[in-house]
C-alpha cells in the first residue's frame, strides 16, 4: 500500500539529498496508524523542538536512524521519565516504529521525523537542548568515493555537539570496525566532546543493551559491535 502523495508530503519529502532508501511500501494496517498518529506526535519540518508539545524542563533524547524503532521503543520502556524524538528517512521505517511504540504503550511521550537528522538539527532544535542522543549501526557506506555520505562527518558533529546540554550524552553502535574507527576519529577530534572509553576509545557493551536488527545482522555475519559513549562538556 503506497501512501498517497499530499500524505506523504506533508510529514516524508524533504529537500536534502539523501542516500538512503526512502519510501517504500506499507502494509493498510500500517497505513491506518500513520493517519492516526503521525497528526499527533509527527514532528513536522516548520515546527521547532520547543513547540512540539514536550516539557522542555525533562529530559528529551533523540535516536537518529531509529530504523524499525526496536531501541527507540525500549529507551522509551526503560525510561519513563524521558521524551524522545527519533528521526527516520525511511518510511516503512517509521511505519514499523509507531506501531511498537503504540503496542508498548509510550507513543504519546514520543515524536518522530522522517527529515534527514542533519535538517532536524540544524533547523528545528537550538543548542543545548538535548540531553542525549543514540545513533545505531549508521549506514557504512564502504567504498571510499561514498565515505562522503556518511552520516558522521566533521561539520555534523560539531552541529550535533551544540545540540547536547552540558553534561549530555552521545553514545554510538557499529558493527563495522572500519566506521566504528571513523566515528571514533572525529568524534575525537571534536570541541567539546569527551570521550568515556577505554585506551583505544572504545566502552565494553552494556550487558542490558538490547541487540537492534543491524546488530543481529552484524553477529549472524560474524561481527561483533563496537560501542561509543561521548559526554557533552
Ligand atoms: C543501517 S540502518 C540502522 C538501523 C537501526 N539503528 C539498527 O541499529 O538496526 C541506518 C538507518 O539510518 C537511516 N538514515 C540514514 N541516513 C539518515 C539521515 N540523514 N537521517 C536520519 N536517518 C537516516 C536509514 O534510513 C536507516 O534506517
């Protein structure tokens, strides 16, 4: 089932370029609690954070690439006490996120964006707004002449740096050791950012992390996942 074009405009196109995969099909019931919720907890591009609807005086964590929403729903599970933004290109992405975020029943304290996350933060959210922020398994992008696509790049985390409050946190998953050390390089080499791990950069896996669909996909291939955790100076 495609969603129809004046739908989808209104909370899907965007103007950045992206690489990824975007849209794609959705399944009626899908499609039924897109109409239902995205009104309601989609965040749409002209709206800032603040007008969102969320307490700016709790906690708000934002997933990037939040891809079915497994992580993005258990943060929400674990963490009553916190508002999240998870942002999204992909629309049966999304789809698949809204409906685990109905059934566990914290959809209310969320808001999604199907903007790229470079536009959300540029546009939408000021700094020091954010009290932390995940991004999981971003696409690796192997070959050199697209290293350019990916998403951890020099300019974007110094934006994404000014969006975290004092004290905030940034934490990242890779199951490729070769983006896991590209992330780890800038992240690094970024004002503002220190990083929490050990002498080679990287923090041992949280024992009650769950495993998110790349992550599985990573171990049935043979890879184990590096980790990341940064704390916003
Ligand atoms: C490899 S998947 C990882 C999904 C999930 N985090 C996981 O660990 O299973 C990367 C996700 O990032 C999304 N993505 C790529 N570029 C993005 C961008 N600029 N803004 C937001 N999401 C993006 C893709 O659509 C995709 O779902």
């Amino acid at each position: 089932m495609r969603l129809t074009r004046s739908f989808r405009d209104q909370y899907v196109q965007h103007e950045m370029r992206t690489h990824g995969r975007k849209n794609g099909f959705v399944t009626k019931g899908q499609e039924q609690r897109l109409r239902r919720w995205l009104p309601e907890i989609g965040l749409k591009p002209d709206v800032p954070l603040a007008d969102c609807g969320f307490d700016m005086h709790a906690p708000v964590v934002m997933e990037i690439g939040f891809g079915n929403g497994d992580f993005l729903t258990e943060l929400a599970r674990r963490h009553p006490q916190w508002q999240l933004l998870g942002v999204e290109i992909y629309l049966p992405g999304v789809a698949k996120c809204v409906g685990r975020l109905e059934d566990a029943g914290v959809i209310e304290r969320c808001r999604i964006s199907q903007q790229p996350a470079q536009l959300v933060l540029e546009r939408q959210i000021d700094e020091g707004q954010l009290d932390g922020v995940y991004i999981n398994h971003p696409d690796p992008w192997p070959k050199k002449k697209h290293h350019k696509r990916r998403l951890i790049q020099k300019d974007f985390a110094a934006l994404l740096c000014s969006r975290i409050k004092s004290g905030g946190f940034l934490r990242l998953a890779s199951d490729k050791p070769d983006l896991a050390i590209w992330m780890r390089d800038i992240l690094d080499q970024t004002p503002g950012l220190q990083n929490a791990g050990g002498p080679d950069g990287f923090v041992p896996r949280e024992t009650d992390r769950i495993y998110t669909k790349f992550e599985q996909r990573g171990l049935r291939q043979g890879r184990e996942s590096q980790f990341l955790h940064y704390q916003r100076l």
